[in-house]
C-alpha cells in the first residue's frame, strides 16, 4: 500500500469535485475550491474521521468494499478506481464480473432522485445505492453480505423478505424473479456469482428448483406491484427502470399515481422516512 500517493489521489480527487457535480448546495460561506473532506465521507458511507485519517497517512489499510464505497462517493471513473485499487496495494478489479462501481453519469442521475424512492441494484439484485425514501419503504437492502446481498437469493431463503408484499402476490414475485436470475445465468455464464446463487438456491429452496425447471423467461418491463408498509398500509406503485448496459446495473423509482391514496402514502412516507432517518 503506497500511503502518500493514495493520500494525494483521494485529496486531488476530492477538490477536483464542486458541490454540484454531486447534487449539494454550494453555500455562501464555502471557501474551499473543492468538496470538504466531511462531504466525501457522507458521499461514501464512512465516518468522517475514518476518511480524513486516509488523507492524511495514518488511517487503517482500507478494504475492497470500503475502495469501492469511495469510488462511488468521488465519482471515479473505471480508470481512476482501478488505480486507487493499485495504490492500496490491490488486484485491479476485473470489469466483466465486478458491477458494484456506479458510474459518475449513473450518480448524477440519482443525485437529481433524493426526494424519491429510488435505489440502484444489479442484475443480480445487490442494492448498491438508496435513497432515504426507498429506505423506508422497503428497508435498508444494504446491510446485507455475502449471497444475501442478492435480492434473489432473500427472497427464496429468508421469510422476513417477503413481509412487505402481500401474500397472495409471492407466487408472482417468485415466478418473476426466478426469471431474472435465469436470464442473468444464462447471459452471463461465466459469473461465479450468478453460478453460486442459483446452485445454493437449488440445493435450498424446493419452490425456486421447481420453477428453475420451468426455463421460466422475464417481461421486458417492471410490473406494478403492491407494497405492504408496516405503518402505512398497503401501497400501489409503478417501476421505472434506467438500464446502465456498460456497468449491468439497473436504476429503479417506484412512484405512484397522483392522486391516488397511495400517492399521498408515498409522500407522507417522505416525511416519516426523514423524520427517522
């Protein structure tokens, strides 16, 4: 691990960033040129001594997950991230099957959705970034590790996963996203983590290996669905989904009809979300 170089790159990196790359006011009274090195914390989910001790050459040797957590909060580029990963004394991460790196042109996008219910997940259904509302209507989805980063792989192993869907929908949901890892497996033949999935899931859950059989093939779009919130009832949402090809990386808002109960559900969720955020 190379300390002074790394040191620099994070600091070069972070005053190269203006507040509005990165969807924060600028202020009045901000005197640096740059984000401040709280900021980048924030950006990057870590604490703010944690990242002002990597500054300054005297903080812990960082994990892969933590490089990639500041990847994100400085909106590096592929080149620029797999070189962090170099100066920490790492393997440079391998494009084809590593998809936990958000593109700067992806964040922009999801700086500009605080206020709503978004989240941006991959094809394998990590959740990577969520915003405060799309935390409290599904749950914080990125405390998971391991194959329980995968949506997929909850859903057919973990009851609590499917509390806040209405009973009666989960032979749907299951169908569906069976479909999804399918057609993930099956494009992506040679991601072990798409192999690891399905193999524990075959070996686990009886209702995911019947459908499996089945070569089960998704729509082209999200379905509406039914959210059960444990405060509020029951919600009615719409997906919108922006596809990132280059990163297989999906962005998803669930919005509801305006107008509709669910609708100011959604909106009083909003405050409650914050209030307890």
């Amino acid at each position: 691990m190379d300390r002074p170089r790394l040191a620099d790159f994070l600091r070069t990196r972070r005053e190269a960033l203006q507040p509005e790359d990165v969807g924060l006011p600028r202020g009045r009274r901000r005197r640096t040129g740059g984000l401040r090195r709280e900021e980048v914390a924030v950006l990057s989910d870590m604490s703010i001594d944690y990242y002002s001790r990597l500054e300054q050459q005297r903080g812990p040797h960082p994990s892969e997950q933590m490089l990639a957590s500041l990847a994100r909060g400085l909106r590096l580029s592929l080149e620029e991230r797999d070189h962090m990963f170099r100066l920490a004394g790492y393997a440079t991460p391998q494009r084809a099957l590593r998809t936990d790196h958000l593109t700067p042109g992806m964040m922009r996008i999801f700086d500009g959705l605080e206020d709503a219910a978004a989240q941006v997940v991959t094809y394998l259904g990590e959740t990577l970034k969520q915003t405060r509302l799309s935390k409290a209507l599904v749950g914080d989805e990125g405390l998971h590790t391991g194959l329980a980063r995968s949506l997929h792989y909850r859903w057919f192993t973990d009851p609590a996963t499917r509390l806040i869907y209405p009973e009666d929908d989960h032979p749907a949901h299951s169908r569906l996203i069976t479909a999804d890892l399918h057609r993930v497996y099956t494009r992506d033949s040679k991601d072990p983590r798409a192999a690891a999935i399905v193999d524990a899931l075959l070996a686990k859950s009886p209702e995911f290996a019947g459908i499996w059989r089945e070569h089960p093939v998704a729509g082209p779009y999200c379905a509406p669905k039914r959210v059960q919130h444990p405060q509020l009832g029951l919600l009615e949402l719409h997906c919108q989904i922006l596809v990132d090809p280059d990163q297989s990386q999906l962005l998803l808002v669930h919005t509801a009809s305006p107008g509709s109960e669910s609708y100011e559900k959604l909106q009083l969720l909003s405050v409650i979300g914050h209030e307890h955020g």
